[in-house]
C-alpha cells in the first residue's frame, strides 16, 4: 500500500484506519510501526490475553511478550525470525503457526500483515490480521509437487521469493496473488516483470501457492507487455466515497475487493475481477430493476435465493454481511466464493454503503470434502480393519477405543471401565484381561509410559462371550518435534488361531518326534562328510548302542564295522560311497546286528536333503527290519515250487486266461491232451480262445460252448458245461470244464481260472443208470397204483362206515314196536346223504389223481365248516367230545372245492377226537377257530390228547400213528389244501395235545 503522507500522526492514522477496516471484515487486526512495534491489536484480542498493548510491547531479547504469549512455543522462533526478517526486507508477511484460542488449546492459524510505503517506497507501518486457518497445513501438502516437467526446462534457477526482485509496478499484483494463494489455498498465476542478475526485468509467469512457487521465463514469448494483473490501485483519494476507500484497502492485502452504495448498488468491482467475471458493475445492477439483487447474474441458482435474502436483511439491518456461495466465472463455471461485507456510516450512524471482500474458496471447500470423506474412510478404515486399536494418554490412560474392540469386549463406551480409585488403564486390564497375564501386562506397559519405549507383549483377553483368545499387543509413542510424547497408540492383533495352531504345532512336534521313536523303522541321520548325526530311540534299542557310542573319528566306517555283518560291509560302503559322491538315493539290503548279537536281513534307504542352491546339507535314511520277510520270501517261494509241481502233476486239465477270455497258460495235463503248445495257435488269424474252441470241442457242441462262454464273459458269471472235446489221437471224449473269475480288490476280473475234467467213463456210468431207472420207474408206478387203491379205500371206507351205521340204526328203528317211522326215515335220508358222499368222494379222488378241471367256487369257509360240524356231531357226541366253534365274522370268500375241503374238516376233526378217547371227560374238548390272517384264512383244529410225537413224518404216505390206520389221511388232505395255495402243518399243544392249521388264500383262482 503507498501513499502519501504529511506528518507521522497520519501515518499512524492511516495504518489504524487500514487495520481497522480488515478488523471489520475479518473479525481481529493489528498495526505496528516501521520497527515492529505496535500501535494497535483488537481490543478482543488483549482481552483475552488479559494484557494491554503496552504489555504486548513490553520487550524480550527475542521478541515481544505478546507474541510469546500467544504463539505456540514450538513455532515461536519461526514466526519472529520470519516476522524480523520482513521488517529488513519490507517483503509481504505470511506465517502460519499454531495460536492460543479461547478455549485454552492452540489451534492452526496464518498470520498476513501488509507494509504501509511512502512514494518512495520506503516502510513507514504494517497492518495485517490473523486468520484463523480450519485446514491446517493441507494446502501444502496437496500442492507440494506442482512443478511440471514442461515448466523445468525454462524454470529460473531461483524462485522469487522476495518481492524486491520484481518491478515496483508490478508488485502489488504479485502480492495479492500470494496472499490469495496462501490465504484460499488455490494456486495463482500473474505475469509480472522479474530482475534479472545483469540488472535488466524480463517477463516472468508465476504460479503461486502455499509455501511454493515457479517462475517461467516468458519474456521471448510476451507481446502484449502490460502485465495480466495491474496494480490497478491508486494513492487513497479524498473524493472517493467512503466504502471505495475502504474496499480498496482491504483490496491491498487480500485483493478482490469491492463496493456497494447504500441501496446495494455496485459502485466498486476491481478490473481483475470484472475480467475474471466476465460483467462490470452496470451489468450487475440491470438485475435490480427486475426486482433482484445486484448479485442475481453472479450467484448459482441454487444458492442466489438464500443469499438474496441475506443480503436484504442486511440491506435493511446494517448487519455484518459473512457467506459462503458459488458465483460463475466468465468461462461459465461456478467455484466457491467466500464474502465478508461490513457497512460504512456517517457521523449520524447512518449507513453510506458498504465495502468487502470475495475469496475464492474453490479449492479449499474442494479439499475440505475431500478431507471429510477421507475421514470417514479412515474413520471406516479404523473401526472396520480387523486390529483392535486404541489411543491413550502419556500417561497411558485409555481415550480412544475403536469400534471393533469395543464390539469384541460387549461394551458402548469406554466410560464403563472406569471404576473409583483406579485409573482406566489398570481397571480395563484387571477386568479384561486374562489374571494369568494381567500383572505382567500391566507392569509392561508402565515401563513403556515411564521410558517411551515401545512395548510389545503376547497376552489373552475377554471376549464378550466370556470366551478368552489370545492378542499380540504393540504400543507406540507419538512425539512432537521437539520429542514430547503427546499420545500414545496401541494395536492387539487376534493371533488365537495363530497360539493354537503354534501350541498344535507343538504337540504335533512332540507326536512327531515320539512318532520317529516309537515306530517299527531305525531312522538315522548323517552328515554330507559321512559322520553320524542322529539315530531314533528304535535304532538304538536295535543295535543296542546310543550315538556317542560310536567312534567319532572312524566315522561311518566304524559304525559299519561295528554293527554290520562281515559279508554285507565292503558291499555297503561301496553302495554309500556311490551315493555320497553322485547325490543318488541309497537303497541295499544287508544284514545288521541286533543288540543280542544275532545278524538279521534289513533294507537300508536314504535321501540327500538339500538347500535352495541344491547342495546336500544332510542325508536321512531308514533301515527297516525285513528278517522275517526275507524268510518269508523264501519259504514263499518254496510254497510256489510245490504249487507248480501240484498243478502240473494233478489229475485234472488246467487252464488260466485273460479277462478277455484269452488263455495265457495251459497245465501239462491239457497241453498232452490236446497235443499241442499254446503258443501254436498264435499267428493263424484267430484268437487263442477261438482257435482252441474251433479245433477241439465237438462240432454239435461248439456253438453252445461259445454262447455259454461269451455270457460268462460278459457277465462276469461262473461257466460250467459238459461237452466233447477231441484229444491228441482224434476220438472225442466227454469233458466237464468249470471256469471262475478272480478278482481284484476293487471287483474287477484280472484272470479266468478253467478246469478241466475227462468225465468220459462217469458219462457212460450214468447211461447205464439211466437205464437201471427207467426199470425201477416201472416198478414204483405199480407201487404208486397199490398207493393209490389204498387211498381209495381209506377215504371211501368214512362214509361206508357211515352207511352201515345208519342202517343198523333204520333197522332198530323198523324193528321197533311199535315202529319209528318218523326216525326211520331220517336215518334212511342220512344213508342216502352217506351214500351220495361216497360217491363225491370217488369223484374227488379221482379228480385229484387225474388233474381234474372241476372249477372251484368263491365261497365263505364258514359255511364248509358248519357242515363239516354237523356230520361229525353224532360221532362227537357218542365219544363224549364237546366241540368249541369259534368262526371270524365277515370272513371273506375263498375260492375252493368245497367237498374236497370239507374231506379235510371231517379228517382232522375225527382225528382230534379220536386222540382224546383216552382223555379224562372234562380234557374232551375239540376247538375250531378260524380267522382272517392278513391275505389268508387261517382253520385250526386244536384237541388235548397226547400230541404229535413225529410232527415232521405225520404227512408222509403210509406213516400212522393208529393201531389199524391206513396213514394216508393227512398226506391226502395236505395234498388237498396244498392244490389250493395253501399250507397245512401240525404244531404242539400246551401242556398236551395237538393242533393241525391250515391256510387258504382270500383271493386265489381256480386250479386248473
């Protein structure tokens, strides 16, 4: 800012004004005068310091106390050797530091202070502002690699960072676009005229930023030789109104300024921003006869009706006018803006309009965003990443837990650790941690918080379940610059899948080595030179020697002299030799000798061991006892040589094939019958199994034999067959050959095995029997006529007796005086009944004997059974037998032949009671029972005589139990039931008697 200026009062007046005028927009200011003492710092400022400016001034060696009050220690000296150098230098102040704030704590702020000239340029005061900065040291970072490689090769070898390097004119400009940059964090470039080291200016474009700057030598490519940003500031007029004054002073050190009259019209925008706008002043203030505000062209749509509203309250309040908004630039595009307006008044306090700034904040509100969202994804990334994390104090109190620990220990918040007299620490380890480790934990971390030593411990903790896992628990310090630890942070990692795996890693270590020493193999280890290194517990109860038992000095060989068999040694050390020296595997068979002396057959293996580049650092090897197989083997082969010899001197053929059926041996016995070897049939354009059936087996049978073998075959089924095969001389003999598939485990066939037996003389035995059988059939079948005569007479002999009976009954009836006719006749109807029943008998037997095809009714049981009641009853009756019926109700109809059913009741029934006549009077009980039995129904006859002493000959022909019985009863009427699907059999009675079931199928056709 330059000026000019009458006397040192109004000097000093001009730098308040100027520091007043940014306290109204920016909320704080101050002044000083050329050497750096001030004039003037906000009163609200001094308040809160609880000082006075005199006191702020009050001198210290390196500087004012006010500063040293107010500035971070650590950024104390920066801030005032920066601050020194700007009073040599007169160079734009902007330092940025950590400031004390209302609150008691420092927060990031910049300092920007402006020199006040006289129109010689020299510094007659400064005035500037602290501005609070809500994003600390983030600009810089983000733009600490600008620099293009395209703008390197022109890049002047030093930066400009003091302004006394550019032209006076184009100065002003440089510094607003510096302090823009700094201030906003967005990047400016100027063109300006920059001194040269032969004294000349040649055009230069700058590209400000933060704590960063390129300058691009142009001058070659300038043709329009004003700069792009004029200072476009004149010496503070007298006439100008009161807010151009003002904006033009804030313009100085913050550039952009601008002005309105009292009615909010624009009466003041900087060229640089009509051109950077794209509008003037009266294209704003059309919008205002629409009935809009000024700022109607500028804002976004979004935004303008807020804005508007704002602004006219303003307009009407006189209050102070602070907001944010996006306004378009002359390319059309809408960034954000930050503007701060304050009103200018009269004496009368009347306003007269107003004055402000407007700060592109494009980039900061960008950034500020993007560091919001980067804080919710470190903020994601701290709760979601699978590590428990906390912070802590320097004294190691808990602040911080993240959500995933708070989750693993149940909790909400880390307000529910806290318990009286105990710090947090100490209470959060005693309650979660696991009391094996709690003390050593404990004792730990307070070393660390003691030291500032980093801590890292192994330790398990409660899990909300109750559950305890295990977590290798890290603490680090963080220190500021100067060392000062300021916090702590601590990590535990679940490792419990990690101590489990090591503990069963551990235990699988100890099975192992166990495993190495109790299994049935001596394992030993050797080194690439050849000394012994390591042999198993089994090796050493082998040989009866432990490893230092050995002599160290021999080596290998004198352990092979010591424990191998005199024959076995030359062999084994040149076998070892061979390998040590080629890096092949050992394989040998020798003999070893057992602790008790005896020399015993072992096979010894061995593998090198190598490391990355391949060279052998060990051999391992195993030596198994194989004493009893070498025996074995031996006696196995034995037992093969007297198999071989069985198999060719047994008296039966033998063959062996393929699973194709292909033959792959022939015994001697079938290789003599034949009369010729296997190995003749190969090359005649025929199969071995082919050409052996078309040469030997008879011609009638050939055919048979090739389709039975093919099914076998393919069936995997035993073969056996008779048939003709033709021997060595040429006579066809018969032969009887069997074939059985071997398989393996998993059931396939590996082989055929095939005999074959010369059945010639049994084949001609058995035609002569055949002959022989043929004359005992003609004699059984008149043995079976006699069979049958007998048959006839014991079933007809029932109703015979029945007839005669009743005669003799008829005739006491006629005899009678006077005479019963009425019974009489009943007894001649019951000879007729008799008689008609003999001859159903007749009929049936015959029937039975001949295949009748009478057909057989579907009829209900029941109904049979009552008849066969009623024609025993008499019988019953006179031998005192009392007869319990007992028949299922709704019995379902069988098909049967009811004579031939009834034939069965009646014989069973008189059987039953002939059994008791020797039974006391009250045992003479005969039971009936029928009943439906699933697809059956089921008659028993049960009686209480003295039971069946043969129940499994009862049913045979001829066999009788009874002084003068025929004993074809039961074998006719099981016959009989057994004609209709059914089954009859006899079973004990308890404690006595008999009882005879019989079953007949519900639903059966008609036998034929």
């Amino acid at each position: 800012m330059t000026t000019a200026f009458n006397s040192l009062g109004e000097i000093d007046s001009e730098a308040l004004r100027a520091a007043r005028i940014i306290e109204s927009v920016v909320g704080n200011a101050w002044a000083t005068d050329a050497a750096g003492k001030f004039t003037y710092v906000t009163p609200a400022t001094l308040s809160l310091l609880g000082m006075t400016l005199e006191e702020f001034n009050s001198p210290l060696e390196e500087g004012p106390s006010g500063w040293r009050r107010i500035i971070h220690p650590d950024d104390y000296e920066g801030a005032v050797a920066t601050w020194r150098l700007c009073l040599q230098t007169g160079e734009h102040y902007n330092v940025e530091h950590r400031m004390l704030r209302a609150s008691g704590a420092y927060g990031w702020s910049r300092s920007s202070g402006q020199p006040l000239r006289d129109s010689q340029g020299h510094v007659l005061a400064w005035y500037g502002t602290i501005i609070d900065g809500d994003v600390p040291p983030v600009a810089s970072e983000r733009f600490a690699d600008v620099a293009s490689a395209a703008l390197e090769e022109k890049a002047a070898p030093v930066a400009p960072h003091s302004l006394s390097l550019i032209h006076p004119n184009d100065r002003t400009a440089a510094a607003h676009a510096a302090a823009r940059a700094f201030w906003t964090g967005v990047p400016q470039v100027t063109r300006h005229r920059q001194l040269q080291a032969d004294g000349t200016y040649r055009w230069t474009e700058t590209r400000s930023e933060p704590r960063y700057s390129v300058s691009v030598d142009i001058d070659d490519l300038v043709t329009d030789r004003e700069p792009l940003t004029t200072t476009g500031l004149d010496p503070l007029g007298e006439n100008e109104a009161e807010p151009i004054r003002s904006a033009k002073v804030i313009e100085r050190i913050f550039g952009n300024g601008w002005a309105f009259d009292a009615a909010g019209r624009w009466i003041y925008l900087h060229t640089f921003a009509q051109n950077s706008l794209g509008v003037t002043p009266e294209d704003l203030n059309a919008s205002l006869k629409e009935g809009h505000t000024a700022w109607k062209r500028l804002l976004h749509p979004d935004d303008y009706d807020q804005i508007a509203a704002a602004w006219r309250h303003c307009l009407e309040t006189g209050d102070h006018f602070n907001v944010e908004f996006r306004f378009r630039r002359a390319t059309g595009i809408y960034v954000w803006a930050r503007t701060a307006a304050r009103p200018t008044r009269d004496s009368q306090g009347r306003i007269t309009g107003w004055f402000g700034i407007a700060l592109d904040i494009d980039v900061y509100k960008k950034t500020v965003a993007a560091l919001r969202g980067r804080e919710r994804e470190l903020s994601q990334l701290v709760d979601m990443v699978p590590v428990h994390i906390r912070r802590l104090t320097p004294g190691g109190e808990p602040t911080f837990f993240n959500k995933r620990l708070l989750d693993f220990f149940g909790l909400n918040d880390l307000a529910q650790l806290d318990k009286p007299d105990m710090s947090r620490m100490a209470a959060a380890i005693q309650t979660l941690v696991h009391s094996e480790d709690a003390a050593r934990l404990l004792e730990t971390v307070r070393h660390s918080f003691a030291t500032g030593e980093p801590y890292s411990m192994k330790y398990r903790m409660r899990h909300a379940d109750g559950a305890y896992r295990w977590f290798d628990g890290r603490g680090e310090p963080v220190r500021d610059q100067s060392g000062t630890i300021v916090q702590w942070y601590a990590i535990s990692i679940d490792i419990d899948d990690e101590m489990r795996a090591q503990e069963a890693l551990r235990n699988r270590e100890r099975q192992l080595q166990q495993l190495i020493d109790t299994v049935p193999v001596q394992i030993w280890c050797i080194t690439p030179g050849g000394e012994p290194a390591y042999i198993n517990k089994t090796m050493m109860d082998y040989i009866g020697l432990k490893l230092e038992d050995f002599d160290a000095q021999q080596g290998l060989a004198g352990a092979i002299q010591t424990i191998v068999h005199p024959d076995d040694r030359i062999p084994l050390q040149r076998a070892l030799n061979h390998s040590f020296s080629t890096g092949e595997a050992f394989e040998l068979k020798f003999r070893n000798r057992r602790s008790d002396g005896s020399y015993r057959w072992t096979e010894g293996r061995a593998e090198p061991l190598r490391d990355e580049s391949g060279r052998i650092i060990r051999w391992f090897g195993a030596n198994v006892d194989i004493h009893d197989f070498v025996t074995s083997q031996e006696a196995l082969q034995e037992r093969e040589r007297f198999l071989w010899e069985l198999v060719e001197t047994l008296p039966a053929m033998i063959d062996c094939a393929a699973p194709n059926g292909e033959p792959v041996y022939r015994s001697q016995q079938l290789r003599e019958f034949l009369g010729y070897e296997l190995e003749e049939l190969d090359g005649t354009g025929k199969s071995r199994l082919a050409g052996t059936l078309d040469a030997g087996v008879h011609p009638d049978d050939v055919a048979g034999v090739k389709e039975n073998y093919a099914h076998s075959l393919a069936t995997g089924e035993p073969y056996a067959r008779r048939h003709r095969l033709r021997r060595f001389d040429g006579e066809y003999r018969w032969v009887e050959t069997r074939a059985a598939a071997m398989r393996n485990a998993e059931g396939a066939i590996v082989q055929w095995n095939v005999i074959c037996l010369d059945i010639e003389n049994e084949v001609r035995a058995e035609e002569d029997l055949r002959l022989a059988q043929e004359g005992l059939a003609r004699a059984s079948q008149a043995a079976s006529l006699a069979e049958l005569s007998a048959s006839i007479a014991h079933e007809v002999n029932q109703p015979l007796a029945a007839i005669v009976a009743n005669s003799h009954a008829c005739n006491r009836w006629l005899s009678a005086e006077p005479p019963n006719l009425e019974r009489a006749k009943i007894t001649a109807e019951r000879i007729i009944r008799d008689a008609n029943s003999a001859a159903d008998v007749v009929g049936r037997i015959r029937a039975l004997f001949k295949q009748s095809t009478e057909p057989r009714i579907g009829t209900t049981i029941s109904g049979v059974v009552a008849e066969a009641r009623n024609l025993m009853a008499e019988e019953a009756a006179r031998r005192r037998v009392r007869m319990d019926i007992n028949v299922e109700s709704n019995l379902p109809p069988v098909a049967l032949d009811r004579v031939q059913v009834q034939q069965v009741l009646v014989n069973l029934i008189r059987n039953g009671v002939e059994a008791m006549d020797s039974a006391a009077g009250d045992d003479r009980v005969l039971g009936l029972r029928v009943r439906r039995m699933g697809n059956v129904v089921q008659t028993e006859i049960s009686d209480r005589g003295r039971g069946v002493e043969f129940p499994d000959r009862i049913f045979e022909p001829f066999f009788s139990t009874k002084e003068h019985g025929m004993g074809m009863g039961l074998a006719i009427c099981r016959s009989i039931v057994e004609s209709h699907g059914g089954r009859l059999w006899a079973e004990k009675n308890q404690p006595h008697g008999a009882t005879f079931v019989f079953t007949l199928p519900v639903e059966v056709k008609a036998s034929p």
